[in-house]
C-alpha cells in the first residue's frame, strides 16, 4: 500500500485497514464488485473522449502523491452503500494544507467544510465521499483521524471536507449504516495504484442517467509544450439527464431518459454527481475555480441539466509542493511559484475531458445491483451501446 496508510495510529490501523479493492460485507449477501472487472472502460471499447493523452492509469491518481481507496458496505437486501476518500498527498494535509477551490454547479446537497475552503482556498483533510444521512458521521470520523495524526496534538480545529448522493432507492439510507471504521478503512486503504471503479464505495447504491451508476476516473497528461502537468477526475454518479457518449443520443436510443414522458408531471429530477479534480500544475486557489467550473462542462456532455434536486459540486485542488501552505509557519510572507493565467487553457480542456470520461466509466464499470425494497438498477448494456455509438460515428476502431 501507499505511504499513506502510515497515517494512522498504528492502534487504528490494525483496526481498519482494508486493501483497497476489497468489499465489506457479511451474510453471504451478493458482491456486484466481483463482476466489475469483467466489464470495460470507455476506451476499452473505441470510445476516446477529446484529444488528449490519458495518464498510464486513466485515473485521478496519475497525478503523484494523490491516493484512493474504498470501503463497500454490502449486508443483507438493503444496505448497498459505502464510502470513498481521497487523499491529496501521502503526508499530513492539515500540517501542509493544499490550494483547493469548491465550484457549485446546483446545490441541492450537503457538501460539508466548503464554506472554509471558500474562504480560505486551502484543503486540509482527505475528500471523503458517501450517501446523503451519513454524510455527517462521516465528517466526524474524518475529524478524529485528523486528531490523531502525528503532528496534530494541539489542533483544535479541522476542517472536514465530505461529498454525497443519496443512494436512497437501492440502499436503506435511514439506516444510517455508515460508521467511523468504514470512514477510517477507506482512508486506511487509500493507494496510489490503480482505482475501483462502479458499484463500489460511494458508488455502490447510485443510479446515473438511466442506469446504474458509481465511482469512475479518468486523467490527462498535457505534452512538455505545455507544462507536462496532469489532470485527474474521479466521479461519484448519482444524477439523471439524457445519456449523450460522443454526441451519440445513447439515452435517447436506449429508451431510458428525462422527460421521457413529457405528460408525467411527477418525472423524478433528483440526484447528485460529486467531481473531484486533482492537477499537479501550481495553481492558486483563484485558478482552481476557474479550472473546477470546466468540469461542470464534462457533466454537461454527457447529458445532465443539472436538475432543480441535483446536488452537483466539483471540488478542486493542487498537489504542487509549491504551493502548499504549511500550518502555522513562523515566515509572515510566503511566495509561491504559480502558472501563468495565460497557460490555464490546457488545463481546462484536460478538466473537461477527463471529467466526461470518468462519469461514462462510471456507468460502464458498473454492475446491476438489486437492493432495498427489491429494487434493481441495471448496468448499462455494453454490447447496445457500441452499436449506437458506431452508427453515430462515436467510436474508434
């Protein structure tokens, strides 16, 4: 595992590690994770978004030092939830705070610690993403593995940063099954390898555009003449719309879409998608904002209108070691290296395509999942929608 899981008290870390890929369940109930490898990413089957090279893992954890891990709480017929963090670097973020900026596409949602970060520009602990009512026991045990971090003994303030979507149709989300040791296993099993994509973490309980959504990922890496820099995107997919892969009318043709009915005044228009963008590039928390509404492009693209009960928020931050701003330093001036306004328009073109194709490895890498109340969502048809894309010329063969 990364060096991030030495974060931990070793008390703790015994306690809740958990390797990143593994599902959490008891009662022999059904793992749709276990499918999820068998399925593809967009680029396993032609579909390239954009023109820019992805990283080697296509994931949000090209860029150096950021760290994913899950925690996929399956139990019985109804709890089908879990939890997923993001850590920005492998050190002590509150110690070495990062530049971050929140942008709110409709805010329909409980995006928790975003006031501060407005404020202040600076993320100061891991991102952490679940369902809607556990949203705060989440912050709570995001703030107790703040405290007991080496080198934090005498804080008495954090500033927990907690996403969701309410996965309330699949999962029992009155349960409020989320604990702290689910909070501390994801964090424990944050890696910079790879990323679980689907019906996993956070994601294990979403729907998106008509189907079962999750967790996806995806990066661009710009060529030398530009800086070099990466963008990574990881998305929690929980929103409805009209499905659109390439320009293709997937949704459309698929029969599964918004406003299908156009004489159904009851059409549900709920859900959320949470973004999470990571560049290496040093930027302030000024051009993060600016870089973080870009993503909100990629939302679009795939065919969200971000809808009047749609919680839609990207959250942005850079892992420069520039830029990074370390609590309580004795220096009353600091001066950072930043990039030049003028050169943020590759950046925001690898936002946005990385973010497009993150939420359409959502939907692919996802799995049907049948939950609460016998409910089912069902995994997008792999095989309908490269026909559809091929005949709209969506595909690369």
């Amino acid at each position: 595992m990364g060096a991030s899981t030495l974060l931990l008290p070793a008390t703790l870390l015994l306690a809740f590690r958990t390797p990143c890929f593994e599902p959490y369940a008891v009662d022999n109930a059904p793992l749709a994770f276990e499918q999820s490898e068998q399925r593809p990413r967009a680029r396993d089957i032609g579909i390239v978004v954009g023109v820019l090279p992805p990283g080697p893992l296509n994931a949000i954890t090209d860029v150096a030092g950021v760290r994913v891990g899950h925690r996929t709480i399956v139990e019985g017929e109804a709890i089908r939830t879990g939890v997923t963090a993001i850590l920005p670097h492998g050190g002590n973020v509150f110690q070495q705070k990062v530049p971050a900026a929140i942008v709110v596409g409709n805010g329909f949602g409980k995006l928790v610690g975003s006031t501060q970060v407005e404020e202040l520009g600076t993320l100061e602990t891991p991102v952490v993403l679940t369902n809607t009512l556990s949203t705060f026991a989440a912050a709570d045990a995001l703030v107790t593995y703040m405290l007991n971090l080496d080198g934090n003994e005498n804080v008495r303030s954090v500033n927990p940063v907690v996403g969701e979507t309410n996965d309330g149709y699949l999962n029992d989300i009155r349960a409020q099954r989320v604990r702290r040791e689910d909070v501390l296993a994801a964090i424990a099993a944050a890696d910079e390898g790879p990323v679980a994509e689907g019906s996993v973490g956070a994601g294990t309980g979403t729907r998106c555009l008509g189907w079962k959504g999750g967790i996806g990922t995806a990066s661009r890496r710009l060529p030398a003449s530009h800086g070099g820099y990466t963008v990574g995107a990881l998305a929690q997919t929980n929103f409805g719309g009209i499905l659109t892969v390439n320009g293709a009318p997937v949704g459309k043709e698929l029969g599964r879409y918004y406003l299908q009915d156009l004489t159904d005044e009851r059409e549900s228009e709920g859900g959320s998608c949470i973004l999470v963008v990571a560049t290496d590039a040093p930027l302030d928390a000024r051009q993060l904002k600016r870089l973080a509404k870009r993503a909100l492009l990629g939302l679009a693209a795939v065919g969200s209108p971000m809808t009047h009960g749609s919680g839609d928020y990207v959250i942005a931050f850079s892992t420069a070691e520039t830029v990074r701003v370390p609590h309580g330093a004795p220096r009353k001036t600091r001066t950072p290296t930043l990039l030049r306004d003028e050169r943020l328009s590759p950046l925001f073109q690898a936002t946005r395509e990385a973010t497009e194709e993150a939420i359409l490895n959502s939907l692919l890498k996802a799995t049907t999942v049948t939950g609460f109340q016998g409910h089912t969502s069902e995994a997008i048809p792999v095989d309908r929608l490269i026909e559809i894309c091929t005949r709209h010329r969506a595909i690369r063969r």
